[in-house]
C-alpha cells in the first residue's frame, strides 16, 4: 500500500482482498492518508465493502457444508470420505477458495495419476477421473450456494481423462464350468445367480426374498437409481428352491453363509453330538473366495464384474436382441450396450455358412456363363438361320 503524488492529485495504490490492484485519486494528500487508512482498516476488520464472498469463504467451510449435505450418499463411507481428506490436506483448510485456480486443479489430477496406490500400483484412470468428478461437483454447489461466483474448472479444458472402456472380458462355456466346479457351495449359487442374470455384485449379495416373485427378480436400488426387473430362468428357479429348503422362513436375505450348530441326537440313547449346517448371517465380501476359486480353476484376468459381461455376452450368441440386454442390465443409453454387438455380428457369420454347397450346381457353369445344353441348343439356332 502507498500514497504517492501524481502531477496535480495524490494517488492511494493497494490490493485488495480479491486479489485486485485498486488506485484512486485525491485533490489533497490528508484526504488521501484518510481514506487508506479507512480502507486498511476495514480490510482488517473483514468489513471492506468491495468483498464478495468467495473472498472469505475458506475451502474447510466449503467442505464442511459439502460433508453434511452429501453424506447420505451410498458412495460417501466407501469413495468420497477419503477424496475429501485428500483434498483438504492437498489444498489447505485456511485456503480461500477464491485462490484456487484452474491450475491448481490441473496439477494436482497430474498428482494423483503419479501417485501410486496403497498396494504400490498405479492408479487407473477411472480411479483419477471419480476423484476429479468429486472435486469438480464440490466447486458446483459453491456457485449454487452462492459462495464463489464461478467455478474454475471452466476456467480451461476438461480435466476428465479418456478412458479406455472397450475392456470385454467373459468365460467361455468351458470356463463357466471350471468356475463353477471351483466355488465353495455358497459361492457356487452367487456366482450361478450373476451367470443368469447380469446383476451386480452389490444387487446379489442384497437380494432380498421379498424381491423375488412372479417369476422376476424386482430390484430398486441400483447404480442407476433406476428401479428394473429381470426375469428368472429355469436354471434359477432351481437355484433359489435348493437354497430355500436350506433355509429357515424367517431367513430375509437370500445369500447366507452356512453355520455349523451342534445338537444331541435325541433318536438314540447314545447321547451322540451331530453337527448340522444352517443358515447364517449375510454374506458381505466374496472377494478372497472369488480370487481363489479362479485361482484354482486357472482363470486368469478375470474380475467378479466380468460375469456380467459373461451374461450379456452369451445371451447376444444365443440370439437375444441389444434391446433385450439392455433392458435387463439397465443401461440407460444403448451405448454400453452396443459393445457386444459384434458377438451377434460373429454368429451370424456362422449361422450364414451353413448354406455353403447349397449352390454347388454352379461348377458346372462353364467360363461363357452358359451350361452344355444351353449352347447346343444355341449353336442349332445358329445353323438354322445360316
């Protein structure tokens, strides 16, 4: 801050709390003394009148307002607690969220794809691109909630990276069967429920008994938040019979894990212990069973999700429409269905040649296009007319 003269007038020179550069003149130096000393007071005292909010809103404000409107969220425990830590150690509790630029930002999703994971790996795209989804959707609501009047991620390109979604990984019949003869009992049924269904990991191991009637499977909560049904084959009609005859008639979900309990046999004198199998509680992680049963199978690069590619996959070989698998996997837009369509392209193929020998009478077509008869009779007409 200074005064300094300028010809005739006397000019104060500051910046303010925004960041600007602020010069005003005055006829007299005391009227120039009097109105920056007012002005450093008032910045001081976080009255100046030119401040707007985004000046003095701080990023810890900013993401405590975030935490409590948004922690209801299904991916806040599991994702967002832990970008949000990221965030507040990365930029700064005390940070005015006015000073964070767009590249801030751009250096720091530069960051995170050095950065490797816990388990020492590097860190996917798709890992890079939630985080920054997060980030960019905490800086829409300051500008909703009116403490910042712009975001700066629009201050440049977009800072979601390309992802590379063509990855189609899915068992063959033979590996279905490896798989399956690989599971523990209660795997078995899980994994044979995602075959026939295309349902995600999460969908299965929620799934309630009250969801299952009509010969459909009604589900409510998923991805999308958008409620579907799916219709249930021979093949899981069995399934779920087998495991409720398992099972006693209070049992709420359908998955659980099998608990041995000791009783005495009461048909005999003898006083003998017998160990029975009943149903447990629900099963909430399968990811270790998961890996050694495709361990012991010999399946390599191969995830749980990929059983639903599996679904959708040999229902497109088997004839079913892109419609159809959508609808039961629940993509909103035809897009995520439209990467299996060249396995329908590829059976048609097949299908196309088992018409090969049908037009074998065409070998004997000679080189002029005409048969033997055809051209005696040809060679007569043109006797005739000579």
């Amino acid at each position: 801050m200074a005064i300094r003269k300028r010809g005739q007038t006397w000019q104060i020179d500051y910046i303010d709390p925004a960041g600007k550069r602020v010069r005003k003149s005055f006829k007299k130096k005391k009227e120039a003394e009097a109105e920056l000393a007012k002005r450093v007071s008032l910045i001081a005292e976080g009255r100046y009148l030119d401040v707007k909010k985004d000046c003095k809103t701080t990023f810890k404000e900013l993401i405590d307002r975030y935490e409590e409107n948004f922690k209801h969220q299904r991916s806040y425990d599991r994702f967002k607690v832990i970008c949000l830590k990221n965030f507040r150690e990365y930029f700064g509790e005390e940070t005015r969220i006015s000073n964070i630029r767009y590249g801030d930002l751009e250096t720091y999703r530069n960051l995170l794809r050095e950065k490797p994971t816990l388990r020492g790996t590097i860190r996917c795209t798709a890992t890079i691109n939630r985080e920054m989804s997060a980030l960019r959707h905490i800086f829409s609501k300051a500008v909703e909630w009116e403490l910042i009047e712009g975001t700066p991620f629009r201050r440049g390109r977009s800072l979601i990276l390309k992802e590379n979604n063509a990855r189609l990984r899915y068992l063959s019949e033979e590996e279905i069967t490896k798989l399956l003869n690989a599971c523990s009992p209660h795997l078995r049924s899980i994994v044979t429920c995602a075959l026939n269904t295309g349902m995600r990991r999460g969908e299965i191991l929620s799934l309630k008994w009250t969801q299952i009637r009509n010969g459909f499977i009604y589900l409510q909560k998923t991805k999308t938040d958008e409620p579907r049904q799916i219709p249930i084959n021979e093949a899981l009609e069995a399934l779920f019979a087998s495991i409720r005859k398992t099972q006693p008639t209070s049992a709420e979900h359908v998955f659980l894990f099998a608990r041995k309990k000791m009783t005495i046999d009461t048909n005999s004198n003898s006083g003998l212990k017998v160990i029975n199998f009943v149903a447990g509680d629900p099963i909430q992680n399968i990811k270790q069973g998961f890996s050694a049963a495709l361990k012991r199978a010999g399946i390599e690069n191969f995830r749980f999700h990929d059983l639903r590619h599996t679904f959708a996959s040999h229902m497109i070989m088997r004839g079913a429409s892109l419609k159809e698998v959508q609808e039961i996997l629940g993509h909103k837009t035809m897009t995520m269905t439209l990467r299996y369509a060249h396995l329908g392209q590829e059976h048609k193929k097949k299908a196309v040649n088992l018409l090969n020998g049908l037009t074998s009478m065409s070998q004997n077509v000679t080189k002029s296009g005409f048969s033997g008869n055809e051209q005696d009779g040809n060679s007569e007409n043109a006797a005739a007319c000579n």
